[in-house]
C-alpha cells in the first residue's frame, strides 16, 4: 500500500502553521528558531514528496531536500552563535528584552 500525496501535504502544512504560529508567539529566541526549523522541514518534505510523486526516476527534489537541510544547518549555527553573544551582553534571550541592544 502506498501513502498519498495528500496525506504528506497534510502532514507538511501543519507543520508549517505550526511553525509560523510558534514563530510569532514565542518570546524565547531558541523557540522562534525551533519554529524557523519547523517551517523549513516542511518544506524539505514537499520537496521529496513532490519528487516522489511527479518524477519518480529523478533525483532533484531528493538533492533539493539536502541542500535545503544544509543550508538550514550553517543558519542554525549563525543563529545559535548569536544568540550566545546576546546572552553575554544582556543576560537575557527573551524577544522582548533586545530592545537594550540599540544603547
């Protein structure tokens, strides 16, 4: 038995409205960046889906998938390093809090 496209474009957006959903709630910068994480495995899982689905010879949408992931772990790393520098200068990672960083 094989599972349909639909059931992995279901699964896909609800991870992203998930996503965008913890992205403008969270006030914790590891959340928010949790919640950027989120929205880009979604899209990761369209694009094997999509690949699967509409050309199961080719590779594309596998290879798009790996340099979407790869991409998203050099922004985890920036952002992670960031947010380390906040926590050193503010004592603080909360969203709120980085007003004090214009002064």
């Amino acid at each position: 038995m094989e599972i349909r496209l639909e059931y992995y474009l279901i699964i896909s957006t609800i991870m992203l409205f998930a996503g965008i959903y913890g992205f403008i709630t969270r006030r914790n910068l590891l959340a928010v960046l949790i919640s950027v994480e989120l929205m880009l495995n979604s899209v990761d899982i369209n694009f094997a889906a999509f690949n699967r689905y509409l050309f199961p010879d080719a590779m594309e949408g596998f290879f798009f998938a790996l340099f979407a992931i790869g991409v998203s772990a050099a922004e985890t790393a920036v952002a992670i390093a960031i947010t380390i520098n906040i926590y050193r200068n503010i004592r603080n990672i909360q969203v709120h809090h980085l007003d004090t960083m214009k002064h």
